[in-house]
C-alpha cells in the first residue's frame, strides 16, 4: 500500500516560535519523489519543494528546511521563526515510480501562527 | 500570466442537479488532472487525462464525468449520482511528468443545499 500520513492536524504557535510539520510516507517503491505544497486561504495550492527518493540531502530555502530521512520514511517540514503569513493548511504528498501526476496526499496540516 | 483558472469559485446546486466546473490552463501542459478536497482527507483523484480526447478514472470516479476536448480545458461535471458532491474541487496540469510536478487552479467549492 502507499501511504502519507501527518498526524498533526492543527497546529498553534506564536510568531517567531520554530514548528515542525511530520510527514511519513509508505512505498514498495524506490524510485518516487516527495513534495510538500502550502494551502493559503485562497484555495490554491502552491509548490514548496520536491525530492526524489535518490537524493536525501537536506535542504534549506530562507526560513523553510526539509529533513529527508529513508531509514524512518519521514520527509519533515520545519518552519524557522515563523510568521503570521505562514497560516495556511500544508500537504505532503508521494508521486510513486512513473505515476505523471498522480499524487498521494497526506491529510493536512493546518498552521496557525499568532501574532 | 500563466496558469490555471477555474470557475466559478463559489457554487450552490440542488440536490438532483447536474452541475459543470470548468478548469482552463495557458501552461500548454498535456495532462490534466482533478482532485477533490474534504476536510482532514487530504486530496483525492478523481480523473485525469494525458492526452486530449483521452481521459482516465482516478480513485473516486464515480458520480463524475469529464471530457477533453481541447488541449486547454478539462472540464468535470459532477452528476445527480455522486452521493456526497459538496466539497472543494482543484483542477490541476502536470508540469514536468518525470517528476510530478503539478500546478493548481485556485479551487471550486460546491455545495448542495
């Protein structure tokens, strides 16, 4: 079966507080890529970054990092010093081997960050 | 500017009711897909297609229909048969097919009164 899973529904924090957002994700594959997209208020979901299975070098863009990790099958988003502008609900998603577009998606996680 | 537009944003439809959404894309992408979001579900397949005047069920067809009739547009029409239409609905095309990267309209949300 193929799988992503972000337990953490809701998350609360304080503006400037680092946050953490899990994902986990399960595959037979050893090919296949992992993303992570941002759901702001408007609806559309926009692109945050894509790994394929081959490369698990972490990765840092400004205050965004992802911790890619094939031992525990986690592909972690973390959020330094978060802003208000960071509110938005956050999908991890699997695109198995040779799939197009066909992606899996977790269930979200909604980050609500207070002034 | 290139992208996705989907319309109408906000739909309300009577139960029995056929209703159509349209998703029309300048990215010159080939495939298309449309997914259907529901709180603390994530996001669902519905069809997609490759190709124009091909299309493919995805994981929750049912009580939906597409057509491709032309490069830029995929239109779906959610029918009197799907059970539980009321949801947000999210066209997207796929950018790059090596790697999946896909690129969103900014959503339909339909609700049946």
């Amino acid at each position: 079966a193929q799988k992503v899973t972000q337990a953490q529904t809701e998350i609360s924090v304080v503006e400037k507080e680092d946050v953490t957002l899990d994902c986990v994700y399960e595959t037979r594959d050893t090919t296949y890529y992992l993303f992570w997209y941002k759901q702001p208020p408007s609806g559309e979901l926009v692109f945050l970054i894509r790994r394929n299975s081959f490369d698990e070098q972490n990765e840092i863009s400004g205050r965004y990092s992802w911790n890619f990790q094939k031992s525990t099958s986690s592909f972690n988003f973390t959020i330094t010093a978060s802003q208000v502008v960071d509110s938005a609900v956050y999908f991890c998603a699997l695109r198995p081997y040779n799939q197009g577009g066909k992606l899996i998606f977790g269930q979200g996680t909604e980050l609500s960050v207070k002034p | 500017d290139g992208g996705i537009t989907q319309s109408p944003k906000y739909l309300f439809r009577k139960e029995g009711q056929n209703v159509t959404l349209s998703c029309e894309q300048n990215l010159n992408h080939d495939a298309m897909y449309w997914y259907r979001q529901d709180p603390g579900q994530g996001l669902r397949l519905i069809y997609y297609s490759q190709i124009v005047n091909d299309f493919q069920k995805g994981d929750i067809a049912e009580g939906y229909s597409v057509s491709r009739e032309k490069k830029e547009s995929f239109p779906l029409t959610v029918t009197s048969a799907q059970k539980n239409p009321t949801a947000f609905y999210l066209c997207a095309s796929l950018g790059d097919r090596n790697t999946g990267e896909l690129f969103f309209g900014e959503g339909s949300r339909l609700t049946v009164l």
